[in-house]
C-alpha cells in the first residue's frame, strides 16, 4: 500500500495498492487536504507572494503536501502546505485485521480532525 498526496486541482490523497496497481483518490476537496484561508507564509521574516507579470501579488497556497506513516502504521499523518495543521486519520477500524483493505480504501472518512502537536 502506498499513500501520495495530491495538490493538484481538488487536492486529496490517493491510494495505491501495489499488488495489483489499482489507484483511488480519497479526501478529494475535504476541508483537511484544502490550504488555509488566510494563512501568509513568511520566508526570510518575509511574506512569500507569487508575484505574476502584470498582475497583483498573491500569497502562495497549496493544499495536501506533507505525508507520513504513523511507526506501527494505523495511522496517516498529513498537512497542507499552506497551513500550520497536521491531521492523522485512522487506517483501520479498531480490531480489524491488519491485513485486509485499510480504512481509507474501505470507507471515506468524513472527519479527520486535528493532532495537537506540544
């Protein structure tokens, strides 16, 4: 099973089960892949703008970037780029063998809530 975050158009995350190849995009346009409203990035004690030829300034936004395993992996760790959330979802329902479709292929989680991180 490998997990690949999507930034691109609704933002999400897809799913692939390495045996036989098959792919499924979960979380498309859920509030937890979607950059911050809002959020200025800084770089450099800066605010980081696109800044297009000929038209107005525009912070920077990008949705579903970072991705880990949790170390016994039951869970997904993930963020949007733009943005200072981190939110872990489940990969199978309590007691349900490891071994079969992880959660996030069985079902599509409707909250994947917030970790608070210190």
């Amino acid at each position: 099973m490998a997990f690949i975050t999507d930034s691109g158009g609704p933002n999400g995350i897809i799913v692939v089960y390495l045996a036989t190849g098959r792919s499924w995009r979960r979380l498309a346009g859920h509030p937890s892949v979607l950059a911050d409203p809002g959020f200025v990035p800084i770089i450099d004690g800066q605010p980081f703008m696109l800044r297009p030829a000929g038209g107005e300034p525009t912070f920077y936004e990008t949705g579903s970037d970072g991705i880990a395993l949790s170390a016994d992996g039951t869970h997904l760790y993930y963020c949007p780029l733009s943005s200072r959330r981190l939110d872990r979802l489940p990969l199978f329902h309590e007691g349900q063998d490891l071994r079969r479709k992880p959660y996030l292929l069985v079902r599509r989680p409707i909250d994947a809530g917030p970790v608070r991180l210190g």
